[in-house]
C-alpha cells in the first residue's frame, strides 16, 4: 500500500488530539479497513490512493459518530444472529467476553480483565460481526459504555462501523470456565424460573438472568418473509409445565443463530440472558446470550431434509437504536504514518 496523502496525515493529527487516541493506533485501524473492507477489495489495482481515501472516509465516519471508542479484545459467547429492519438497515446484537485496552504512564498496552459485553451494532459493523466465530478471538474498536446493576458490571458495545481482526495476542476462557467464574457465584440473584419472566425485564444490556430449562425441541429453517436461516430452542422448566397461560403446560422459544442449536431434545441446559417486556402484547421475550448443558449433553442429530418455514418472523424496528455515551480517553501522539 502507498504512503498516506498528506492531507490524510493532517486529518489523523487532528483526530488524534481530538479523539485523545493515538496516531499510531488509528493508522493500524486504517491499515485494518484497508485489509478487510470489501468494497476495498473489489477496487482494482491502479486505485491505491483511492482505497486509502475511501478507508479514511469509513475510519472518519466511526469515530465521528457519537460515544466513546476504544479498542478492545472480544471472544463471542454466542454466534451473533444478524437481521434486518423492515427499513433494510443491518443489526446485529453482540453478546462477548470482553478486555479493554488501554495505555499506561509509559505508553505501553495494557490488556484489562474480563467483563461482559452486551449491545447493538448497525450497518457495516453489524456485517462485520455476522462473520466472526465463538471460537476465535478478535480484537476491534467499537463504541463503549460503562454499564452497571445491582449484581453485575460490564461494557455496553455498539457502532455502525468496524472491522474484526482475528489475533492471537491474548486469549479468553471456555464458556464454561466463564460461566463457573463470572455467572456462577451470581446465581443466588439472577437464577429465576420461566414463569417470572415478565417481572425480571432488563434494566440495561448486561442486566442477565440464569433459567435452568429442558430442551423439548428445536428447529433450524428459513424465515419465510426474509429468506434468512433462523434456530430455535424450544423450552420449559417445571415452573411452565403446572402454571402456563391458563393453568396449562406452557414453553418458552429461544431464538438464535443455526450453528448455536446444538444439544438435542431432554438436554437440561443452563442459560444467560435478558428480558424485554413487550406491554402492548402483554409479552416477556428472552435474548439468548449463551447456554451450557447440565448433566448429560447429547449433540442434536442434523438430518440433511428440507428446512421448516419459519412460524414467526421477530419485528426488527421495534427495538430502538443504542444511544452512545461519550467520556475521554487518555492523550497519547504519535509521528508513524506510513501504511
């Protein structure tokens, strides 16, 4: 790649000082659009320039656009479900075990310890995203915000813009080993039955609960109105099965994504997530954050058949778009602009 125009370079300057971001920092998120980006990609050889141009617009357009950024480390709990809006806008919710990276007095990195991560991300970002595996490590800059409850903390996630670069330079616990360590000790206040739902809805993006639920089906297919491949848990616990909508057996359905229905029908399963009360329907739907079996754990057989037709389709533009919290960073500079 060429060297960067020099009124490229004077518009990193200006970013840096303003952003409190180092320029060193925001070139490597330059040479990362550069690398990844797919319009980039389709731009024939003889547009060097122009790639950069069009990266620094993209890299412009992330840190212009409301809320503190920040560079972090994250490992998905979950495949992330990517959906439209009835607008056709991308959204994607992001649900990841997350490690902050900041600066010390000697300007060197320093990786924090894990929190959670929980939010919304729009557009580019959200097609990013739809990309990444849970079982790889990524590290990115995304919109952050500190977020807190009675029992947990952790990191608001969003933006409508990013890149996701695979890396090896740290690495997280199994969900597992998250669970027993993060959620576990919690349990005591976040542990509900499926037919208190509607009392525990969320209070922000990490306000979690635990239910304890059996596996009674699941489906994989494709919805019938977007043409997108859905998954689905179908659950219930002992609090449904004598105490449903007028006194009969009732069952919960899990949404997520194909490669996340894994465990087959009787499978107990712990799982994580948050509630969202819709009044209007007089409704409590659970965002599946991630689950893992308990006891024994039989693998689903997947029959290569027809897939189902999707019953329900989930209404994308009833859910607001996150709005962003601003807060500084540290002041660091930088004189290395060359890609």
């Amino acid at each position: 790649m060429g060297a960067i125009p020099d009124d490229i370079k004077e518009g990193l300057q200006n970013l840096s000082k303003s952003k409190k971001i180092e320029v060193k920092i925001l070139v490597n998120e330059l040479k990362e659009i550069i690398a990844n980006d797919e319009t980039i990609k389709t731009m024939p050889p003889e547009q060097e320039e122009f790639k950069i141009r069009y990266a620094w617009a993209l890299l412009c357009r992330r840190h212009t656009s409301g809320g503190q950024t920040g560079q972090l480390y994250i490992k998905a709990l979950s495949k992330p479900r990517h959906g439209k809006t009835k607008a056709g806008k991308s959204r994607l919710d992001l649900f990841a075990m997350v490690k902050r990276i900041t600066k010390d007095e000697d300007e060197n990195e320093v990786i924090g310890d894990i929190e959670l991560g929980a939010g919304t991300l729009w557009e580019k970002a959200a097609d990013a995203a739809q990309k990444i595996s849970k079982d790889k490590v990524y590290k990115v800059t995304l919109t952050t915000a500190d977020l807190k409850t009675d029992v947990m903390t952790g990191i608001k996630l969003g933006g409508n813009d990013a890149t996701f670069v695979e890396t090896t330079e740290t690495t997280f616990p199994t969900n597992e080993d998250f669970y027993k360590t993060h959620i576990e000790p919690k349990e005591g206040d976040i542990k509900i039955d499926l037919d208190e739902m509607d009392l525990h809805a969320r209070s922000n993006e990490i306000d979690i609960r635990v239910v304890k639920v059996m596996i009674i089906d699941h489906r994989v297919g494709v919805s019938a109105t977007t043409q997108r491949e859905y998954g689905q848990y179908v659950v219930t616990d002992n609090s449904l099965l004598g105490a449903g909508d007028d006194k009969k057996p009732g069952s919960v359905t899990v949404w997520l994504d194909p490669e996340e229905v894994e465990y087959e029908k009787g499978v107990m399963m712990k799982q994580v997530g948050s509630i969202t009360y819709n009044k209007e329907k007089e409704k409590a739907n659970w965002t599946y954050f991630f689950g893992i079996p308990v006891g024994t754990a039989v693998k689903r057989k997947v029959e290569q058949k027809p897939v189902e037709k999707e019953t329900e389709d989930v209404d994308l533009d009833s859910l607001d778009e996150p709005v962003d919290v601003a807060s500084d960073v540290p002041t660091t500079t930088d004189d290395d602009l060359a890609i």
